[in-house]
C-alpha cells in the first residue's frame, strides 16, 4: 500500500525515504512485505504519502 499511493504521488523511494528520515532501503523492505514498520513509522509514512495510516495497511 505505501508503494501504491507512493507511485499516486509520483515519488520516487529515495525521495519519501528522506522526507521521513529512513533509508532507501528500509522503503523497499516495507514495501515488499519484509519489514512491518513500528505504529510509529507508519504515522510517518501516512503523513509523507497524505493519506490515513489505515490506508497503508492492508
């Protein structure tokens, strides 16, 4: 879900990664499913991508 809207917004991984101060890496990771962000990241992530944290959860 955070690649979906992500990509609606026309930001690249490097670009949300450093709004949020994470790494490229650590984007792709939740991204792909490996890493589950702490409630906390996700916040972070919500407010970058302008949605509602429960819009990042499947």
């Amino acid at each position: 879900m955070v690649a979906k809207h992500r990509n609606e917004l026309g930001l690249t991984q490097l670009e949300l990664a450093q709004q949020i101060g994470v790494s490229r890496a650590q984007v792709a990771n939740i991204e792909s499913g490996r890493h589950d962000p702490p409630v906390s990241r996700l916040r972070m992530f919500a407010t970058a991508l302008r949605c509602n944290v429960q819009d990042l959860i499947p």
